[in-house]
C-alpha cells in the first residue's frame, strides 16, 4: 500500500459533472486498483472516459452514486426507464 497521504478532501467540493483520475476514485471509494478495474468489467462500476490516449478519467457523479450504492450501469438503466414507460 502507498505512504501518500495525499489530501483529496477538495472532491467534495467538485460538481458532478467533474472528471477524476483513477488515484482520486480509489480515495473515494476505497478499493483497489485491480478490484476497481474488475469491477468495471463485471459492469459494478462505471467504465472510463478517455480524454486522451492513455488517460482514462471517471465523472465524479457516477463514482459518487458508486460510494453511496445507486449506480446502475447504463443498460440496467434503460430496462428501468423501459418498464417504467410500460407502466404509463
């Protein structure tokens, strides 16, 4: 484990729509880096946002739904919003 002692506490003040580093998601949700990144891939959590080549980021919003345990990945999300149109 790392010796940083890096504060992050500046995240709560970020909107969600903020994008963050994968060192900044894993001080929120408190996991490590292969347990995130498996995660992605069993869709867990949400899948990254490249804004450049080797720079994959996360929208806080999302990895915030992660911390509070409301994430849905997108197709679950759909399937909601389908069924709650049947209802109508």
């Amino acid at each position: 484990m790392r010796a940083d002692k890096t504060d992050y506490r500046y995240l709560d003040q970020l909107p969600d729509s903020s994008v963050i580093c994968v060192d900044e998601v894993l001080a929120l949700v408190r996991v490590s880096r292969s347990t995130w990144y498996e995660g992605i891939k069993k869709k867990r959590y949400p899948p990254a946002v490249y804004i450049g080549p080797s720079s994959p980021r996360w929208p806080l919003g999302s990895v915030r739904q992660v911390t509070t345990g409301t994430y849905k990945p997108p197709a679950e999300q759909t399937r909601d919003q389908n069924e709650d149109q049947k209802a109508a």
